[in-house]
C-alpha cells in the first residue's frame, strides 16, 4: 500500500539502537563486574577463608562424633572385659579356697586377725607420726588397693597355692607315682 516514510523508518531504527544500546551497557557492566570481582584479591581469600573454614567446622564435627562414638565401645568392651575378668577371678578365688586344706584356712584366719590387729596398731602410729602429704598418697594407694581387691586376693591366694605346692615337693623328694 504506502511505503513508510522516512520519519517513521528513523523512529524503528532510533528505538532499535537504543534497545541495543542498552543491552550493550547491562553486558559491559556485567564484564566490569566480574572483571572486578577476579582482580579483587582480598574479598576473593577472604571468601576463599569464609569457605575452608566452614568446611574445617563440618569436618570437625563429624570427628567429634565419631570419637564420641569409638569411646562409647572402648568403654562397653572395657566394661565387659572387666566384669568378666571379675567373674573369673571370683570363680578362681572359690576354686582355691575350695582346696585348701582346713589346717591352713585356720591359720590364714588366724594370720589374718593377728596381722589385722597389727595393722590397726600401725594405722594407729602412723596417724600420730607420719606427715601430711604422705598420709595423703598413702590414702590414695589404699584406695587403689580396695577397688583392686578381687585381682589382690587372687594374686595373693595363687602365691599361697604356689608355695604349698613347692613346699610339698621339697619334702616328697620329687618321686611322686
């Protein structure tokens, strides 16, 4: 039908450069900002310190609760071990007791009073003797002994059990049938 004029050609074409124009700016300001962004060092380690620390914090839960959860089983087979090293030893102590003859069960009670006895008597000395610091430690070991009192008892009775059984071979002369 009609051509466009000129004026309405020039109008397409003005709108057509500004829109480019426009998109031309967004994209160079996008480059300068990236361009910015690459050269800014000190924000980019600060990100990068920001980023292994976060990862150094993760990490170091996740260690925290794996050793949490080795020192729970450490501990559930030390306590199982315990308790039946504790049983073995009672069982053990039973055993021996059991074979003892009744001649040396009274003179072990009897021992045992008479050195109770004495022992109370130390105990007694030591109080008004001895200096503080060493009363202390000496505390300190008896208690170690009475929480260890199974594996004393069955050291001590296995000592016993061990002399009888050399004592009576000494004087069998070692021909036994």
């Amino acid at each position: 039908m009609s051509k466009p004029t000129r004026d309405e050609g020039t109008a397409t074409g003005t709108e057509e450069l500004r829109v480019k124009l426009e998109r031309s700016r967004e994209e160079l300001g996008q480059t300068v900002e990236a361009l910015v962004a690459r050269t800014d060092v000190k924000a980019r380690a600060q990100e990068k310190a920001a980023e292994v620390k976060e990862q150094a914090v993760v990490k170091a839960a996740e260690v925290k609760e794996q050793a949490a959860v080795k020192a729970a089983e450490v501990k559930e087979q030390a306590t199982a071990k315990a308790t039946a090293l504790k049983a073995k030893a009672a069982g053990v102590a039973h055993q021996v007791q059991d074979k003892l003859p009744d001649t040396v069960r009274d003179k072990a009670a009897r021992a045992a009073g008479e050195a109770r006895s004495q022992a109370s008597q130390a105990g007694r000395l030591w109080e008004e003797k001895a200096p503080e610091p060493l009363r202390q430690k000496a505390a300190q070991g008896a208690r170690v002994a009475r929480d260890k009192r199974t594996v004393l008892l069955v050291a001590a009775a296995g000592a016993v059990t061990l002399w009888l059984a050399r004592r009576r071979g000494s004087r069998g002369g070692g021909a036994r049938s």
